[in-house]
C-alpha cells in the first residue's frame, strides 16, 4: 500500500511540474520555479506517503471496529426482537 501512495503522490508532483517545464520553457524563473517544486515535492513524498499511509490503516481500523460492533448490536436486537 506504501508503494501504491507513494507512486501516486510521484505522478501527481511530477506531472505538472514537467508539463510546466515544457510550456513555459522560454522563462527562466518559472523553470527554475517549477523545478524547485519538483525537487521538493520528490524529496518530501516519502514523509507524506508514511503519514497518509498510517492514517489509511488507522482509518480502516477504526471502520472495521464499528462495523463489528454495530453489527453485533444489530443481531443482538434482531434476536431479542424477533
């Protein structure tokens, strides 16, 4: 899963910063602007791709917790109800 958030978070850096790159080549600082972002977005992939990472399977966690036990009070009335 880390490997499929990081590649995601890579391609939406990396594509507009080329795409940037590519349109805007006859200006200087908006090269150098774009490649400056593209640098820094690559290099802090890593930390945010194990951070959404961690909150994914806390997310998960906490769902299938209260999917259990929700479902659990539903048999439990289902039961006494019926």
């Amino acid at each position: 899963m880390y490997r499929t958030i990081l590649l995601i978070l890579y391609l939406l850096i990396l594509i507009p910063s080329i795409t940037h790159l590519i349109r805007y080549r006859d200006v200087p600082s908006s090269r150098r602007l774009s490649a400056g972002l593209g640098v820094s977005g690559v290099l802090l992939a890593p930390t945010v791709a194990t951070f959404l990472c961690e909150l994914l399977v806390s997310v998960f966690s906490i769902g299938l917790f209260l999917i259990i036990i929700l479902g659990g009070i539903g048999m439990l009335f289902k039961s006494v109800f019926r």
